[in-house]
C-alpha cells in the first residue's frame, strides 16, 4: 500500500463520509501535559470509524458481486459501517453478529436495512458462521479489519487530522482488529512528519500488545473488557503494517478505560463508547512520557447503551 494508494481512497469515500472535527480541551492537556487533539470519529457516519473502510470496500466490487450481496462479521460497529454502505449502493447485506452485542448495535443494523445472523461470541463462531453464509449465499466476504481496502479506508480519519494538525509528534489509537491502527500508521508514515503510532489496549484483549514482543499473530483466551469493539485480533495484512510502522501498544485496565471514558464525557462534553477511551488511558498511564508534545488521540466511535454506563 502506497501514498497514492491513501489519496485515492480519501478521493473516493469524501461524498458518502462527513469529516469529522477535532476537539480540544484545557482542562484535558494539562491533566495530560500535553497538546491534545481529539479526532472525533463519534460524529462519523453510522457514529464510529468504521464507515470510511466499508465504503471503500463496497465502492470496488464488482457488478458481479454487487448482484449477490456482501458479508461481514462484526460485534457493531463495522456490521453497522457496512450495512450503510451496501444500502448506499443498493446492494444486500448479511452481517454475522455475536448473540451478545449490544443491542443499540443490532438495532442500528437493521435500521440500515441488513441481515442479521446471529453465533456465539468467539472469533472462531463469527468466521464459522460467516463463511456458512458466504456459501449459502454468494455474497462478497468483506472482512471488518483484515483486509487492504478496509485499512486504507480507516486510515483516511489520520489523514484528516493530520491535514488539520500537520505537527503531531504522536497519534494514540485503540487497538481491536488492527484496521484502524494499521491505517493510521500508514497515514503517520506517508503524511506525518517523524509522527510516531502509538496504540491503546486493554490488559483484557492484549493479543496485539503481545504479537509484537513475539512477531506473530497472538490470540486472546478470554476477553473480558468493557472495550467490546476491541474483543478481535490482528490479521495477517494488518499485522505486517503494523510491526512496521507503530512505535509501540500500551495496555490499560478496565478501571483506567472507565476513567478516561468519564473523562471525555465531562470535559468534552461528547459521547464516546469504552473502546474509544482507551486511546486516551493510554496516553494518561504513561503521560510522563508525552508530556509538552503535540499528541492527537482518535475516538473511534460513539456507540455505547446509555442505559448500561459503567459510572
């Protein structure tokens, strides 16, 4: 994947995405130390991130594909991102969901007009079941983080706020299935200038923290965390960028997830979801570090049941 490669999707997706703001806080860079710039992809389309990927993935099938629909496995917010985008172009959508996702999530879904199919809430279920229907179907396999059209897509959000921001030392981004930080260390690599990724994870899901002390691709035995768009792990196009081009990951606990979170509420007076919030823990637990630098922070999505808040 190359510069133009980057350019060429932002030239695509522009008319079907909005480009979201970037929100500051006092309070917040001198809780920090730091020049924070919040990339607040929770006003994004379908509210999170996940757009920008779909809608370039959808945008280059072929008339043939078009013709039997896509498939997707997500526990939201890609589900949702690409049942836009199908509906977008007028193609059919069937979206494997774990029987656990939120509900705000499944209803959105089918707002957007998709299929749901529902399996258990492991990796394994979600691709079991979504190669079932892949089969049974025709339909276009479109996977949420793992695949070349979906990372440059997601990279366009970087892209943006480097446009807006061109001196940021370090861009924080939550880490799950490895799309949007791999997209983001690329836009850092070809846009940046010595702009250096750094990734957020919970200690819950660490599998990315550690494929990188052992370069191949971990996987995690339990994923219990309040970041549920962050229960995935890494694939093996993303994976490549992301040994690469990210500097390092900085794992959290649920209880740093639920500060920050709380954080972004008050302060910036935004909803974001946990997975969101990780970023800024991230930067919090090690802010000795960042401390009088011009950091940008991504909050990937604003999808959350307010009814079920962890304060």
């Amino acid at each position: 994947m190359q510069k133009e490669d980057l350019l060429a999707t932002q030239a695509r997706i522009t008319p079907f995405i909005h480009r979201t703001p970037v929100l500051t806080s006092r309070l917040l860079n001198e809780i920090t130390g730091a020049q924070v710039f919040f990339k607040c992809e929770n006003f994004q389309r379908t509210g999170a991130f996940k757009i920008r990927g779909a809608m370039n993935a959808v945008l280059q099938v072929t008339e043939d594909q078009k013709t039997r629909g896509v498939v997707t496995h997500s526990s939201g917010n890609f589900a949702q991102a690409l049942a836009l985008a199908a509906q977008s172009i007028g193609v059919k959508a069937y979206i494997v969901m774990p029987e656990n996702a939120p509900q705000v999530k499944k209803d959105a879904v089918c707002g957007y007009g998709a299929e749901i199919v529902e399996c258990a809430s492991n990796p394994i279920a979600r691709e079991k079941v979504a190669a079932q229907v892949e089969k049974e179907t025709g339909a276009f396999f479109i996977h949420p983080s793992n695949d070349k059209d979906v990372i440059l897509g997601q990279g366009t959000a970087a892209l943006e706020l480097l446009e807006d921001q061109p001196g940021l030392r370090y861009i924080f981004s939550p880490v799950g299935g490895g799309g949007l930080i791999g997209g983001t260390a690329l836009a850092a690599h070809f846009f940046g200038k010595d702009t250096k990724v750094i990734g957020g994870e919970p200690f819950e899901a660490d599998d990315a923290y550690r494929s990188l002390l052992s370069g191949q691709i971990e996987s995690n035995d339990t994923t219990n965390t309040l970041a549920d768009g962050l229960r995935t792990q890494l694939g093996d196009i993303n994976f490549p960028i992301i040994r690469q081009h990210v500097a390092k990951i900085i794992r959290v606990e649920e209880k740093e997830i639920i500060a920050a979170l709380r954080l972004i509420w008050e302060r910036l007076k935004i909803v974001v979801e946990p997975s969101s919030a990780v970023a800024l823990a991230a930067l919090l637990r090690n802010k000795e570090e960042y401390a009088s630098q011009k950091v940008g922070v991504i909050l990937s999505g604003g999808n959350i049941d307010v009814g079920n808040l962890p304060f």
